[in-house]
C-alpha cells in the first residue's frame, strides 16, 4: 500500500514519455508509385494527443499526493521520483511542443524548411527553466502555502494548451499560436515567472473559509466560467489570472515545509 503514491507518480512520468512520442508525430505523407498509379498515405500530426496526455499527468500527479496524505505513505523516495516525473511531463514534453510549434511557424515562410537548428533550440530554455524550478523547490523550506515562482505544472499545461488550442475555427488565434515571436515572447515570459522569486498562491486550504480563501475561490469561479465559455482557450486564461490574484496574495509567504515528498509535492511543484 505505501508504494501506491509512487506508482502513480510514475504513471505521471509514462504519460509524459507517450506525450512526447506523440508530439514528434508531426504530420507526413507517403506516397508510394508504380507504372500506373499513385498511392497515398496520410498520417496525421498528432501533437494534439500528446497534449492530452500531459493533462492527464497532471492528474496522476495530483493522485500521488493525494493517496500519500490518505495512506501516510510520504517519504524521501516520492519527492525525488515526482521531482523526476514531473520534469519530464512539464519540462521536456512541453519545450518539445515549443519546438514543433517554432518549426511549424517557420515552415510557413519562404524557405522555411531551411531554418537553422540555432532558431529553434530557445524552445528549451523553457526546459532548463523547469529543471531550475523543480531544483529550487527541492532545497526550499519556505514553499508550503505560498510558491516562490510559477509551479512547473502551471507552465507545462500552459503550454500544452497551445495545440489543443489550433483546433479553434478562428484563424486569428491559429495564427498567433505559430507565430514564432509570440513563441519566443511565451518562453521568456513563463520561464522568467518560473524561475523568479515573485510570490505565487499554492491551491492549498489551511480551512475552507471564504475570509481566508477569497482569491482561491474566486480563481476556482473564473475558471469554471472560463473552461465553459472558451474550452481550451480557458487554460492561457486561467494562467494569466492565477499570475495575476498572485500578486494580491497576502498569505505570509515563508512557511517552514513541514516534511518533504509526497505530501507537499503533488500538484504544485
């Protein structure tokens, strides 16, 4: 029963391991000729399922920390292992979507099957901001209640929105998505607030008072509204309006970690 929170901690990781097999199917067609016909076989860019699938390490990655506080099976081994998982569902999965989308955005140009290797690679500085992340809060005592920095799994799932998102019937949206300078602006912006010590709400209740829990409540309204009206759109929304409650945020901020690994690491690292 104790290693229940780990196994789903590394169905966190597999999730993210599908997701990135899926997002490198980027879309092909083969054709194949002989003397008097022509075949063709198309095989679909499925970078949108991969996203999927990051979604749902998002919520195994709440489960393990959820089944370690109800079985008490915290422990030193579950951080590292959600430390690990997460850095690849939320760290390499999604600068791989980056990648694709930087590519795709330059695919559209003349010459774009040209680009140079040199224009795509920033995709990862949001990766190395991840792994700068998850460093950081491993070492930190001061991270309960309140978060220095965007969570990993807010900016992972910020990014995996993105494909999902090119699915709209609104060519305005799908053409912001590829391009390569709104591209470009997402990653320095979400690594910068990833890496940085501004203060960040952590979706955890001391009590389920309105009084104290204003802004969480009202980030959980905003949200409900937002994924009815907008659907995937709703999640660069809900992103935006957590960064910004964040900042009117007064829970004290340096809260002595209690005990480390699943129980303060679930969702939120």
């Amino acid at each position: 029963m104790k290693q229940i929170p780990n196994l789903f901690t590394l169905l966190n990781l597999i999730f993210g391991c599908i997701a990135i097999v899926y997002i490198l199917q980027t879309g092909e067609t083969i054709a194949q000729l002989d003397e008097n016909t022509v075949m063709y076989w198309v095989l679909p860019e499925k970078m949108g399922i991969g996203a999927l699938f990051l979604f749902a390490a998002a919520v195994v990655d709440f489960l393990d920390g959820f089944l370690a506080r109800l079985l008490k099976a915290s422990s030193g081994m579950g951080e590292q292992l959600d430390s690990l998982s997460d850095m690849v569902s939320f760290g390499v999965a999604p600068g791989v979507i980056l990648y694709q989308l930087l590519r795709m955005s330059y695919t559209k140009q003349d010459n774009g099957l040209d680009v140079t290797i040199m224009a795509l690679l920033p995709a990862f500085i949001f990766t190395a901001a991840v792994a700068w992340r998850l460093a950081k809060f491993n070492i930190s005592t001061t991270q309960k209640y309140n978060f220095e920095g965007v969570p990993s799994p807010a900016g992972g799932l910020l990014i995996a929105s993105l494909p999902l998102a090119l699915h709209y019937d609104n060519e305005s949206v799908r053409e912001l998505i590829i391009n390569r300078w709104f591209l470009y602006g997402i990653i320095l912006l979400v690594s910068y607030l990833m890496v940085s010590n501004h203060s960040m709400m952590a979706m955890k209740f001391k009590d389920y008072s309105f009084r104290n829990n204003k802004l969480k409540f009202l980030l959980a309204g905003i949200s409900l509204v937002a994924i009815i009206l907008l659907k995937w759109l709703a999640v660069p929304v809900i992103f935006v309006i957590y960064v910004l409650l964040s900042l009117f945020n007064k829970e004290p901020h340096a809260v002595a970690v209690a005990a480390p690994g699943h129980e303060e690491k679930d969702i939120t690292v």
